[in-house]
DNA sequence: ATAAATACGACTGATCCGGTCTTATATTAC
DNA sequence: GTAATATAAGACCGGATCAGTCGTATTTAT
C-alpha cells in the first residue's frame, strides 16, 4: 500500500550510484546489479526504460553500458515514477490518466476534496529530486 | 502503485457521510452501500475496524448501526489508513514496523535519504483529518 | 419468536509484480 | 571475421495481494 515499486527503487540506487560517481563514466547494468545485489535482468530492463526517457545514455556493445546525461537536481522523482510505471503516481485510480471509469466516480463524495492531497503528493514527488537523495 | 485501497476509500466516503449528517445519528452498513453503491459485506468489514478503532460506535441488534464519535478535525487520514490497512502508510517496506527484511537492507543506498520523503508524506496524511474532505 | 442488524472468519477469482529466460542486435578486441 | 561482451525487447511463471463473496454466530427491538 503506497509502496514505491522495486523497479522504481532499483532505478533511484542506479541513477544514485551514476550520481555519485564522476559524470560522463560508463557503468554496466552488471556492475550495478552485483554492487547493490539487485536482479541483473530487472535492472536491465529498468535501464532500459531509463534511456528511452532520455535519464541516461546508453552505449551498446563492449565496454558498452550507461551514462547519466542529466543534473542531478533536474531529475524529479515524479519523473522517474512516471517512466517507469508508465503512470503518475496517483492515490486513487480516477486521477490517472483517462482514469475515469471507477465504477463509484459519479456516486463518489470524496473524488473532489482527495484532490488537494494528490496535488500536495505531487508537489512532493516534483520537488525531490536525484540530487536530495545524493 | 501509491493507490489507496478500495477499503480506504469505503472508510472514507463512509465516514464523511457520516459526518456531513447530524452527529449521533446511527447508520446502517445498508444504507452507506447502497447509496454509494459499495459492496455491503465489504463495507461491513470496513465500519467494523472503525469500530474497533473508536473512530465509530456501533449498535448491534435491530435498529443498530454506526455513529460516528469522533470530531471531524480529530480525524486523521493516516489513522484511518493505519486502522484499515494495519500498517502505516509507507512508500517502502523497510519504513514499516519491523520491516528491516528488505533482503537489498544494507547495500541498500536510498533508505536513509527517501526518509525525508517518507516523513513529508506522514505529514501529509496527518494533516489532512475528515474536516478536510467535508 | 422473528426480523434486522453487527461480528468474524473462510473462501475465491482476478490481477499485479518481481523475477527469469530466450533471442536478437550492436560493438569492440583479437 | 570470429569470439566476447554488452544492450534491447518480449514472453513466461509462480507467489502475493486484493476486492469481493459467503456462511454462520450473535445481539437486540418489536
Ligand atoms: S472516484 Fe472515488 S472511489 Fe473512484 S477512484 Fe476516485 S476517489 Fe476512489
Ligand atoms: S532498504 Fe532500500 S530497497 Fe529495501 S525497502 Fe528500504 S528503500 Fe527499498
């Protein structure tokens, strides 16, 4: 309940990692995944969504792997949840995206007033960012 | 991902019902389901953790019900959570009590800086009591 | 006694999610 | 030009969670 997923997480302790350590150096998914003892395949794929987002560039081949491309301080929480769920972080499914057909929406009292505490969440996620985790 | 349980949510269209009424009138778990067009069974269940809890008082038997006992503004979201879920509402499990079995839990490098993003979203739901969604 | 209500636990079906596996492709080293 | 090493992408699986249901016991007003 209200759990950041494991892809999320694994993807703030890579991109914490790439962070912390000089810009413009290339780390392997591989690397990563023994440091932090996560799933080699998951991070894999959880770079991978990364780098279509455009968060990190990627290098194929040998010697291949990732780099951040982006500021710390320009990489918002909110943003990497977005990536890699393929949704905003939502406390209820009728503030998703065309998320209108909970069966309750027309019955339901509290859609309007839970709005302040979805804007004041997302206000939260904006306003961290890579660097704050650093 | 980040969603309020569909039981949170009964609770909470629930009890703004009952707040938005006169105080100390009983209702039944009949009514609320019908008019909000919730499972009664599930509902059922909800009022009866209420219950449990103090936030309601219920009266068994004919003519029995629910009443709400506790001031609106006394009311925080996060209990409400607390009570439903049995467990505070946390963005990873190693916030939870006695949840330091995350097997990543000590290579793990965002759990101490995610803990301000925890502590905000604590404020958020504590802050925000019934009178809020009235 | 009967009806109407809460109390409570067991059960079920669907969905989601973490994790794995397989195959394809790109790049470098030799 | 072949082997080695990396990313890319999608299919697949088993366990957990969750919304919802059901059955049964208990309480209380009439
Ligand atoms: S409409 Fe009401 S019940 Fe449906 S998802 Fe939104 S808040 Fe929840
Ligand atoms: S220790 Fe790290 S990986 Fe484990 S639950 Fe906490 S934040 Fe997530």
């Amino acid at each position: 309940m209200l759990q950041l997923s494991k892809k999320v997480e694994y993807a703030l302790i890579a991109l914490r990692h790439m962070a912390m350590n000089s810009h413009g150096h290339v780390f392997t998914a591989k690397e990563i995944a023994v440091k932090y003892n996560i799933s080699y395949e998951l991070l894999a794929k959880v770079l991978q969504k990364l780098t279509k987002s455009g968060v990190v560039v990627s290098l194929q081949g040998m010697h291949g792997g990732y780099t951040l491309v982006k500021r710390p301080d320009q990489v918002q929480i909110s943003y990497i949840i977005n990536v890699i769920e393929e949704e905003k972080p939502t406390i209820a499914e009728c503030y998703a995206e065309g998320g209108e057909d909970c069966s309750l929406f027309d019955a339901c009292t509290i859609r309007k007033p839970l709005e302040k505490v979805q804007h004041n969440l997302n206000l939260l996620f904006e306003k961290t960012t890579l660097e704050q985790i650093i």
